[in-house]
C-alpha cells in the first residue's frame, strides 16, 4: 500500500495550529509528527500551506447541476463537486416528495454508502415539517410523523438513515422522536413553529440537532424565546450553520459560534446550482430560480437551499464573521463527526483517524482533498512532489 508524506504544512483541527507533517497511509493516517518526517513513497511539499481534515456536510442536496433526489448517478455528480471543495463526507439529503420517491431515494443512498465510505447515510428533511415554515417543500408532501410510516422508511434505508428532521409540535412528533432514536436515527428539529417547551421535550425525548439554525423556525423574542435559545441552553444539541451571507447574517453567523462554542456545525444545505451557473433549477417537485448565487422559489422570496460549498462557508466565517479559525474549522469537521458518532475516527489529524485532508492555499482556496485516502480534489503544480 502507497505511504504519502504531507511535509513542511501547518496542521489546523479542532486542538488548534501547529507546524508538522502527516503520513497518509491506504485510507487513515498513520501519523503525524513535528519532528523529523519519515520516508513515504510519495512526498509532497506542502510549505506555505494549512492541512485540516477532511469537510463533514450535514445537510446537503446536490450541485453541478445535479440534485440528490433524482437518483445515484445524479448524486455520484454533486458528490464530484463538493469533493472539489473539500467535502470529504457527505450526508445525502432528501426533500419532501411523494412516499413511493422517498422510498425509492432511500434505496438508492443505501446502495451507494454500502459501496462508497465517503457517503455516509440518507436525511430526510421532509415530509414531517410545519406547513407555516415548510420552506421549499412542497406543502402537499408533508405528513405527520406515523409509526408505520417511520418503519417504512426504516426498513427502506436498511440501516443508512442519519438524520430526519422533524416539527415537534405536529401530532405524535415525541414518540416518533423516540422511535427513530431508539432506531439509531439523529433527530434534528426543524422547520417548525414550536416554542420554548415544546423545543425542550424533543430534546429530552432524543432529539439532538437543530436544522439551519435560524432558518425555517421562529427568531429570538424576549417573551416567546422559541427553538434557538432552547438549543444554546442545552450542551447535549449541535445546531447547523448555513454561512454563505444569505441565510444568515455574518454578525449572527459570530453570535452563534459564542453562545454554542463547540457546538455549531456548519453545513451547506446546497442544492443543484452549487459550484454551477445561475439559472432555473428545481429542488424536488419545485422551481427554483438562481439569481446572482442566491436559490429562490420561483415567484417568492422563499430561500430554496443554498450554492454553497464548504471551503466557501469557511471563508466566510472566518474572513466576513470574524470566526476563529479553529472554531470554523471544528464547525466543519469534529463537531459534525461527533454528530455522527464518528468522532473516533473523523474530524481530526491524528493517527487512527481517517485519510481525509484538506491542503488549503492562500485566501482559504482549496487546493488538494483526499478522502478516505484517495487524492478526489484539485492539485496545484507547486504542491507537486518533492
């Protein structure tokens, strides 16, 4: 198996900055060192440069012009895209649509992550969400959570379901909430109405994320406090982060990285037009019309996904918010892998952990990606081998 030695870098994760090397060995590294570099077979000089690990997305539904839902070929091409970025897992997120597409949908992640490790599972996004903050989701879609109907989806995803995303307050949300935990199933609240109490129940029933914070529920009042301030309250709930200036604004994207230090995640929620052209697209049963990279509801102002990536959302956390550059490099890589549970072996440059790393360039620009050991991203001739 081929050995490569990442040498004269500064190594940036979660524990903070430190000059060093990496040894990539198959798919995990092997080690890392700042002391004198072992021999590899391939060494590559990466001097002047930032390795982190390899970008985690959450909430994703597509790019290059292609989108999650509409089968496996047109996932493996959004994959293509984001990996270009970075990205080096991907959870594979699904809109609300009709049950028979939804199940289809399922069927398709699951094949494709039995066979590539660099997906890691299906979220449903829909169909259990308020029809008041439904967002691009067509209305006639949206259900409320059943027991049979979480079995079904269960038994259609066979075990790669990450996370579904759920409106707490719709009837029977709490046991459905229960239902999926107990199925091993990550349980976002989103896209909802609910207030302060009803917020608090869905977490102590299990749920354990917040979908696009800010987005898609009720802001911060000083009477009615709503899901956010629940969600900073409670050190057991990550909450995603969509930074691409639009969703949020870059004083709020700062406010978030402070009242949930170690807790935000941050996430494209990309759809179609992600590294692609402005122009029409459609995000599951709707048209979404892209107009100078913002992704809107034909004839809304109704935010359809972003065209984000996630080297993009690092620039603007740190370079527009002001974001420490650890704490933004943590949002998008060991705060999203302990969302997963995965925290033991992605997120972080260390020994053990997987190959997935990130060579970044001046301005943040990516310029190399392996993931799970393979080189999937863009090389720079001054990054060549040594």
């Amino acid at each position: 198996m081929t050995t490569t030695l990442l040498a004269g870098g500064s190594l940036l994760d979660a524990d903070g900055r430190r000059d060093g090397w990496l040894l990539l060995d198959g798919d995990r590294i092997a080690a890392v060192g700042t002391d004198a570099p072992p021999t590899a077979d391939v060494v590559l000089d990466v001097s002047g440069r930032t390795l982190t690990p390899g970008f985690i997305d959450l909430h994703g539904h597509g790019g290059g012009g292609a989108a999650f839902d509409n089968g496996a070929d047109e996932i493996r091409a959004a994959l293509a895209v984001h990996r270009q970025h970075g990205t080096t897992r991907s959870v594979i997120s699904l809109v609300a649509n009709p049950l028979e597409t939804i199940v289809a949908s399922l069927r398709a992640v699951a094949e494709l992550a039995a066979a590539d490790p660099t997906i890691v599972g299906s979220h449903l996004e829909g169909p259990f969400l308020a029809v008041a903050r439904r967002g691009a989701h067509a209305q006639e879609y949206l259900v409320e959570p059943d027991p049979e109907l979480i079995a079904t989806l269960l038994d259609a995803a066979a075990g790669s379901l990450v996370q579904v995303t759920i409106a707490p307050e719709l009837p029977g949300a709490l046991a459905a909430i229960e239902q999926l935990v107990d199925a091993g199933v990550i349980v976002a609240v989103g896209h909802t109405e609910a207030g302060e109490h009803v917020t608090r129940a869905a977490f102590d029933a299990g749920a354990r994320l917040l979908t696009h914070v800010f987005n898609a529920m009720p802001g911060i009042h000083h009477r009615d406090p709503g899901p956010i301030p629940s969600a900073f309250d409670d050190d057991r709930v990550a909450l995603e982060l969509v930074a691409d200036g639009v969703h949020v604004h870059p004083s709020v994207v700062q406010m978030v990285f402070r009242a949930a230090p170690g807790r935000v995640a941050l996430v494209t929620d990309a759809m179609a037009a992600a590294g692609g052209a402005d122009g029409f697209y459609r995000l599951g049963s709707l048209n979404v019309t892209v107009q100078n990279g913002v992704a809107m509801l034909n004839g809304t102002s109704t935010i359809a996904g972003s065209t984000l990536t996630q080297d993009a959302a690092l620039r603007t956390a740190v370079e527009v918010a002001g974001v420490d550059e650890d704490a933004a490099v943590r949002a998008l890589t060991a705060t999203p892998a302990c969302v997963l549970g995965r925290d033991d072996e992605w997120g972080m440059l260390a020994a053990g952990f997987a190959a997935d790393v990130v060579v970044l360039g001046s301005g943040w620009q990516v310029e190399r990606v392996w993931a799970a050991g393979v080189e999937v991203g863009p090389s720079v001739a001054s990054a060549g081998a040594a």
